[in-house]
C-alpha cells in the first residue's frame, strides 16, 4: 500500500469539505428538509464537528508516514522510525487507516453535497475544489525536489505534465504525489455518483438502489478477478464510500432499516478488506506487525466517528475554528508527506551538529510546518480561485454542432 492505505485525504480524501447540510429537497422527490430528533430542521446548518474529524484522519495518516513505516522517511530521518520512536513506531503504523476514513466521510460529504445538483453543477463544485491545491502542490513538490542539495528526485516532465490531469494512476505515469492513488479512488467514486444518481435526481431510493448495486457488483468483481472491473468498481475501497452514504441517509431520513443495513454491510465488507490490506501487507515498508482485532476496532471507530459527529447533538458543536481545521485537511495531505521528508533531511542532516534538534522535536515540529503551509494555499490558492473557477465551469455554454 502506499501512502496508506487511504483517503485525505478529500478526502481523503480529503477532498469533499461542503459539511453545510444540503437546504432543500430535490424536486419532485417528495423528501423533506433534514432534521435532527427533536423534529428542528437542520438546513443550512454546517457539520463543524466532522470538518474536525477530517484532520483528524490527516493527521493520523501524516503519522504514519513520519513515524509508522520505512522506505523513504528512514532515509530523511537516517535511521528507521522504529529506532526513533519505538514506542510510537507501533500505533503509528495503523494510521494509514486514515484512509479508510476519508472515504467514509467522503461517502457522506458527497452525498449531501450532490443533493439537489445537476452533474454538470456537482462537476463544477468538484474541479474547483480539488485542482487549485493540487496543482500548487504538484508545482511545490517539482520545485524542491528540483533543488540540487535535495536528495530526492522529481519525476520527468513528460509525467509531470501527466500528473496535472489527476490521470496519472491509469496512464501509469510516475507519481508527483504519493497519495495522490487516493485521489484517483475518489474521482472514480465522483463519476460513479453522476452516472447513476445525479443524472436522474438524488433522491432515498436512487442513493439506496446505487448502494446495493454498487456493492453487489465490487464483490462480484472481486471475485471475477477481472482487472478493469476492479478497477471500476473498486471492491475495496467501495464498501467505505457506501457507508458514508449510508449514514447520511440515516441522518437524511431517519433510523430506517434499510437505512443502516446499508451502513451495517459498509462496516462489515469495509473491515475485510482493511484486514486483507493490512494485516499481510504488500510492502516491505511496514515494519510493525499489525494486529487483525486492532484493525477491525479501528475500521468500527471510524464508522462510529462519523456516525456521532453526524448523527447525536454533536453535529451542532458551533465551534469555528473546526471548519478552519477541515479547510487545512487537503492542502496538508497534499503536501505533508514528500515535503515533509525534504524538512525532515534538512534539519537532522544539513544544520550544523548543535543546532540539530532531536527527532522528538523534528516530528510533531514538520507536522506543524506542514499546517502552517496548508494554511498559506488555503487563504493564497483556494479561497480566491475556488469560487472562480466554479462560476467559470458553471457558466460555459455547451453547444452541439460548432
């Protein structure tokens, strides 16, 4: 596994931030406004708790991979982490779990964002979010790596270029970001939502039909062992994003079976695989063994978190730095990881002797550079070129015949 798993990421991924509860119901649905227990309407309220829960997930992936695995974080701190941190080396290694809960946030975010849009408008909402951060952190990452006293090598500029479309992963072109593989799960989730709930209008029973068929079809494709169907389907990574929505139609709609059950086989297909993935990993990289028990408590966590920032009293926590929190999540995962190894280098390699500070300071210190710069595309990139490219996408005129 790479970066992780497994999911800024967005978000990961980290990429879906739109936590305001969608305001209005879909036309000719028939569905009403949602509401919490009490009865009270809940429209335009944002989820800042979840907003929190998104950093969260990054920072945990951030964890492991400064302190959790090896490969090229032991080059940058010149000794592998488990010599560093030997007794948070361990624990450090489930963090690439992060993931896992990107995707489930990822699965409600999207869902509640795409309520009530049109393809086209989800598109626009989603290109705008994604690609200004991304394209500055593919620049950033270029750029250093660049620098001749920088031990780490960009990619060549044919990939680079590649890598601009977020197509990297099928074309098989070096990567300028490790988790950016997340990514790529996320847009093929992105396009399996427009194809077959927004062209028709999001509704209960188009959400409910979407999830049963899209889990039925990723174990199928499982167990076809057929490359592309994996690929599309994405068995699993699919159960994590059908949990998320799940939960938001129990929060939509209320604790309805077929609700939860939706939730229930999320939780339960999503532990399998986070088990296959971990527990034998594929890369040498991983020096910790990781426990199956801890792995599914891990995986539940996750879908409980969710659940409670979004379903009990604390999904009204109106604290605002939360949201502040949540808007640093995809720049951070963006960044954190190879710039992060470039810091890293530099201050236990490249200062004089003396003025080295312990690797106990190194980490939780990169980690809050990483911030600090997640912070500075957030208000630099993000909140001016945003908007701006969403009204640009929204306005174009698509014209048959020209």
């Amino acid at each position: 596994m790479s970066p992780a798993l497994e999911g800024t990421a967005q978000g990961a991924i980290p990429a879906g931030t739109a936590t305001a509860v969608a305001p209005t119901a879909v036309a000719g649905t028939g569905t009403a406004p949602p509401t919490d227990r009490g009865g009270r309407k809940t429209a335009g309220q944002r989820l800042r708790a979840l907003d929190g829960l998104r950093l969260i997930a990054a920072l945990a992936v951030c964890a492991y991979h400064y302190a959790g695995r090896g490969g090229d974080i032991a080059h940058a701190w010149g000794a592998s982490a488990h010599t560093l941190f030997p007794t948070l080396s361990g624990p450090f290694s489930y963090g690439c779990l992060g993931v896992q809960l990107f995707f489930v946030i990822s699965g409600f975010v999207i869902c509640m964002s795409g309520w009530g849009r049109t393809p086209r408008a989800f598109a626009a909402s989603r290109a705008a979010r994604l690609l200004p951060a991304y394209w500055v952190a593919i620049g950033l990452v270029t750029a250093v790596f660049a620098l001749p006293w920088v031990s780490f090598r960009p990619v060549s500029p044919s990939d680079l270029l590649t890598n601009l479309t977020m197509l990297q992963m099928p074309l098989g072109a070096q990567r300028v970001l490790g988790v950016c593989w997340t990514l790529w799960a996320e847009l093929r989730f992105y396009l399996l939502f427009a194809l077959f709930v927004l062209w028709r209008g999001a509704g209960r029973r188009q959400v409910l039909t979407f999830c049963v068929l899209w889990t039925a079809a990723a174990v199928m494709a499982d167990g076809s062992h057929q490359p592309l169907l994996k690929l599309v389907l994405m068995p699993e990574y699919a159960p994590f994003f059908v949990g998320g929505m799940g939960l938001y139609l129990v929060r939509r709609f209320g604790h309805d079976a077929a609700n939860w059950s939706v939730v229930a086989v999320g939780l339960l297909l999503g532990q399998h695989y986070a088990v296959s993935e971990m527990v034998a990993p594929r890369t040498v990289h991983v020096f910790h063994h990781r426990g199956q028990l801890t792995v599914i408590a891990l995986v539940t966590l996750s879908f409980v978190a969710v659940a409670v920032v979004t379903l009990t009293p604390v999904s009204r926590l109106d604290w605002r730095w939360l949201t502040t929190a949540g808007a640093l999540t995809y720049p951070f995962y963006l960044v954190h990881e190879h710039l992060g190894w470039v810091l890293i280098d530099v201050l236990r390699h490249d200062l004089p002797g003396s003025a080295r500070p312990p690797a106990w300071v190194v980490l939780p210190g990169c980690a809050a550079s990483m911030l600090l710069l997640a912070w500075l595309i957030h208000v630099l990139v993000e909140r001016p070129l945003t908007p701006r490219i969403r009204r640009a996408l929204r306005s174009q005129k698509v014209s048959v015949g020209t």
